[in-house]
C-alpha cells in the first residue's frame, strides 16, 4: 500500500474507513511477524508508511465523530 494522502482520505466515509484500518492493520500485523522471524527483506520499508496512514485514517475518523 502507497502512501494515503488526506485529500483521498477524506472523500472515504466511516465504513470504508473502518475497513481501509482493518485491512492496514492486518497487513501490519503480518508484516510485523514477517519482521521477527526474519524473512522481512524487501518490505521492511512498508512498515512506517503503513502505521503512518493508520494514523492518517484514524484521525480522519476522529474528526468525523466530532461533527457528529
């Protein structure tokens, strides 16, 4: 996954945002396993990108319940 620019992010409603955190953070999850054991070569450049647009998205949706 590329880098998610806010202006993308935020055409997103909640659900596909949900989903997107989901997805993002199963594929970190899995990366990170990948990662200890070792066999993280050519990936280990996905790991900060993919926190850093769990981070974008969740602040999206945090402002979202704010205008709630």
């Amino acid at each position: 996954m590329s880098k998610l620019r806010m202006k993308t992010i935020k055409e997103f409603n909640e659900k596909d945002l949900k989903s997107k955190i989901l997805e993002s953070r199963t594929e970190l999850a899995k990366l990170r396993v990948d990662s200890s054991k070792g066999t993280l070569r050519k990936e280990s450049g996905k790991l900060k990108p993919i926190r850093h647009n769990i981070a974008r998205m969740l602040t999206r949706l945090n402002e979202m319940e704010k205008e709630k």
